[in-house]
C-alpha cells in the first residue's frame, strides 16, 4: 500500500497537533516535505523560522497512523532501523544523514517542499521516491524489494529457494555466484531487510581480520538483544584461507548469517569448510528480457524515452553483454543525445562493454573447454566463435596454439596425420607474424582440425602401452633384435636370426618384438575414420601374414595382458 497525497496530509496535520509542544508555547506553523525511501514514508516537519529546529517523523506506509511522537526522538532524530540513522539539525527547511548505514546517501540535504504536487493531487507517490538526480542512475533504481529484481526469477519467485527463505523468514548462510551486474549486493542486501536481519556490508579488497573480529563482536551484541545480522562479503574470493575460516564458528553457531558474492568460481576460490556450511546459488547475467525492462524503468525515471531507434537499442542491450549495471551507465550517457540516434551514432557515443575474460580464472578455462569441444565434435563455426571470443578477450594467442598442437595428436592422431603439421605450422607463423596477421594462421588450423576425421586411437593405445609397462616391471628386449657390437655379445646370441624387414619379399618378417615373458598384446586399434581406414586394412593383413608363420614368433606365454 501506497499512501496518497490527501493521506499525507492528514497525518501531516495530525503530526503537527501532536508535536506542539516543541514549540515551547509558540505558535507553530508547519511546513510539510515527504520522502519515500526503500519502500518507508518519511514526514518532514519543518517550522518557517529558518531558526528553528527541524522534526522528522517516520510514517509506516502500511500502518499511516504509526507516528513516533517520542519528543526527545524528535528532537534529537531516530532511527529507521538499527542501521540507518536520520540525524536532525539546524537550517531552513533542511534535512541531514549521516554517512552511517547503506542506506545513509539516500536523503541528502535538501530545500523546499519534495511532493507538493502529490499533496495537491492526491496521487500515489513514485515507485522509486525521490528522485535525486546527482545520483548515478544505477543507485537511483536499485531495487526496493525482490520482486523489482529482475532477471534471477528461478531464485526469487516464491516457489524459488531463497524465496521460500523468505517466505519462512529464516535464512541460510550462501555464497551468490554471478556475473557482474546481475543483482548480488542488491539481493544480500533485501534478504536482509525482508527477514529482519541487520545488514553488515563488507568488501574482501578492503578489509581484513580485525574488521571481521569488530563485524562479531557486534554480531554477538545483537544476538543478546535477538536481534540476527547477515553479514555481506562483496568478493568474498579475494579473502584468504585463513581469512575464509574465521567465519567458519560463527557461521556455525548462528552468530551471524554469511552471504558472500563472487564472480569466481567458489569450488576453485573458496575452501571446503566454508562451502559445506553454505549452500551456492548461481546468478544468471542478465537476459534481454530483462535488460528490456531495466531501460524502460530508466524511461520511467528520467521522464523521457531514450533518444534511440529499435535497432540502436536493441544494440544497447547488445553491448551491456548481460550487465545491468553497465547497462544504466550507457543510458546516462545516451539520454542526453540529439535525436535520432542510429545504431552507427550509438557505437561512436558510448564503450562497448569488456568482454568477461579473466585470463587466469574460470573464464580462461571455460572458453578453451569451449574451443576444445567445438573442433573435437566437428563444428567449424563454433570452434571459430570460441577462438574469436578468446582472441578479443585478450588471450595469448600463442597458449591458443600449444592447445590446438595438443588437440591434432589426442583427438585426431593418425586419422590424419596432417593435423599436427597444420597445427605446428600456426603456431610458427604467429611467432613469425605476431598479431593480429598471425591470428588468421591459428584460424586455419582451427578449421582444419574441426574438419578433419576424429579418432583417439593413438591417445588410447598410449594409455594402454604405458599402463602395461607399469605392470610387466623390466622384461628384456628379445635378443633377436638386440645390437650385437662386441664378439661377446654376438656370442651370447644378440641378434641371432633378426630378419630385416625391408629386405623381405613383402617388406614384413612377422617377427615377434615383445620381450620374452609377455604375450603379444593390441594396444593400437585404429578406427574407419579418415588415414587410419587404410592402416586398419594394413594391419589385417599383416596379422594374417603373422600367424601364417608362426616359426618367426618367440613370444613366451608366461605373462598375459590384463582385461579391461
């Protein structure tokens, strides 16, 4: 519920009845300002003496009648909450904060009245309050409540897990894993407000253990009166381990509520004493949808459409890669412009966002995965997509090149042995070239490898050769093809009956090079895929020219091949 202009009045009215007594027996004329902050009414009375004192009444928007009259809360301020503190002093028709509180930067000092027209028409006061426009537009449309959040419906709806949190008013400790952008300071801190929780903001970059150990103590302080506190650990990634296990007992004995945000991947970031004692919810980036919505909220607040065609802001939207954010910053630069705007004119006006690329975090290993994946299922298109998205993110090109070498020998091998030589190839010619004309070298590769035939066949014949060198210990070659160069050696039987392959009539002895002690075993099982067709054909052949002369065989049957 919303109280109407003609309500405010009212209580305006009766405000002023009730609070004569600061007057101290003079006559007193009010003057009537009202505020709407996070979803709370506030009266300001004022006397027209520019001498006198301001008075500050909080009036609940679902209960008008609630006044705080207590004279000297009155006189000295009061509190919203526990956290936030409206300090009253000295000055025409003005009203102070202090810097107390996440809320303290939302009344400023003002002049004059901040809804006449709303006392005057009877009209429901803004969804969003005042509107103060010195501030970011960012702030000015953060939202009020969690249903004005947009974008992460699969955990605020009240079927949601933390909306039936909510709904049980009891909270869990959490970690809030997201993109930039995407709401999680803003959720932390209306999980607060919604479950009666004061909210304890903290910002890993910038504190340690000594502002932990005073956050506890305060915490401790609290929970003696009942009252909870949830405290918010923006990039809570950057702590250390040792950092991390200080919130490990009072997150078990329930002193405080930790709900920690992180764009990073927390099973690489966070240790796993902390993750048992949270549970991980994944924040998506912002859709179109909701993108949508946030500029036409921002229309709603500036009091104009934005100075954009449809496909200019549909590449608004586009450019804000999922970032809200960053989104209500390009606005404030657009909505200034002369119309039209073009697609064109909107490029040359505001920065495209940073692609969301860390080097040297999960992003880095996501995209390779990506690239990895895309040339190993045969999608050129794809695969080129990933290489660019690394590229423009500002990968080295050169780890680029050292992964695709990788991939021609483990995902493509001797179904085309080409693969490794196109892949060596671009990895010279970057070093040669640099970029960006280097660049279309790996390109080429990259196409390459995702058109050619697949087969692990050399990959998984390694595995099987090494793991059977690890259980046969140090058997001896066989000693027909050991090199005999002494007269001992020779006389020992080193190179006795060695048969020169290519000196055969079909270029094939069939002789039996396994050591003596091992039967002979398959470890290389080419596919039909590509080269290794003909190499399967080969060595049917050979195998059956093998057992047709079994005499050339010495293999021992004392030690067999393991099954799988």
């Amino acid at each position: 519920m919303t109280l109407t202009g003609g309500q405010l009045q009212q209580t305006a009215r009766d405000t002023a009845g009730a609070l004569g007594d600061v007057s101290r027996g003079r006559p007193f004329t009010p003057h009537f300002e009202v505020w709407k902050v996070r979803g709370k009414v506030f009266l300001i009375v004022t006397e027209d003496d520019p001498d006198q004192q301001i008075i500050t009444v909080k009036v609940d928007p679902h209960e008008g009648d609630a006044l705080r009259r207590d004279h000297d809360s009155i006189t000295r301020g009061h509190y919203l909450d526990k956290q936030h503190w409206i300090s009253i002093g000295p000055g025409p028709r003005r009203h102070y904060t202090t810097c107390r509180g996440v809320g303290a930067g939302l009344l400023r000092s003002r002049l004059g009245p901040a809804f006449g027209a709303a006392f005057v028409s009877g009209q429901p006061l803004s969804l969003f309050g005042v509107d103060d426009s010195s501030r970011p537009l960012a702030d000015r449309m953060r939202p009020r409540t969690l249903a004005d959040v947009v974008g992460q419906d699969h955990l605020l709806e009240e079927d949601a897990p933390l909306g039936r949190m909510v709904g049980a008013h009891r909270l869990v400790s959490m970690i809030l894993w997201g993109p930039p952008g995407c709401g999680k300071t803003t959720i932390a801190r209306l999980l607060a407000e919604d479950t009666n929780l004061a909210f304890e903001p903290l910002s890993a970059t910038f504190s340690g253990v000594a502002d932990l150990r005073k956050v506890f103590q305060t915490a401790k302080r609290r929970r003696e009166v009942g009252q909870g506190t949830l405290l918010f650990v923006d990039e809570i990634h950057r702590f250390n381990r040792a950092q991390q296990d200080s919130f490990l007992p009072y997150v078990e004995d329930g002193t405080i509520v930790l709900v920690g945000a992180t764009t990073e991947n927390p099973s690489f970031e966070l240790n796993g004493a902390l993750l048992s004692r949270c549970q991980v919810f994944v924040l998506k980036r912002l859709d179109e949808v909701a993108l949508s919505t946030l500029i036409n909220r921002a229309e709603d607040i500036v009091g104009a459409p934005l100075p954009l065609d449809e496909i200019a802001r549909q590449a608004l939207i586009a450019m804000a890669d999922g970032d809200g954010r960053y989104l209500l910053n390009m606005i404030e630069q657009v909505q200034h412009l002369a119309e039209p705007v073009d697609s064109a004119s909107l490029a040359a006006a505001v920065q495209k966002r940073a692609p969301l690329y860390d080097k040297s975090q999960e992003g880095h290993y996501n995209l390779i995965s990506a690239l990895h994946k895309s040339m190993r299922g045969s999608d050129p298109d794809a695969a080129l997509y990933w290489l660019a998205r690394m590229l423009d993110g500002g990968e080295d090109p050169l780890f680029i090149a050292r992964r695709i070498t990788r991939f021609a020998t483990e995902d493509i091998g001797m179904a085309d042995p080409n693969a490794i030589q196109q892949a060596l190839a671009a990895w010279d010619i970057y070093e040669r070239l640099g970029s960006p004309e280097g660049e279309l070298a790996i390109a080429q590769a990259v196409l390459y490898l995702a058109t050619a035939p697949k087969s692990i066949g050399v990959y998984r014949g390694f595995n099987k050769a090494t793991a059977a060198a690890k259980r046969t210990g140090s058997l001896m070659p066989p000693a027909h093809i050991l090199n005999a160069p002494t007269r001992l050696m020779k006389d020992l039987g080193y190179g006795k009956g060695y048969q020169y392959d290519p000196d055969t009539d079909t270029g094939f002895s069939g002789a039996d090079y396994f050591p003596h002690g091992m039967t002979r075993q398959t470890f290389y099982e080419p596919t039909a895929n590509g080269y290794e067709r003909s190499i399967t054909e080969r060595l049917k052949l050979w195998a059956q020219q093998r057992d047709a002369n079994p005499s050339t065989s010495t293999a021992n049957n004392s030690i067999t091949p393991e099954t799988d």
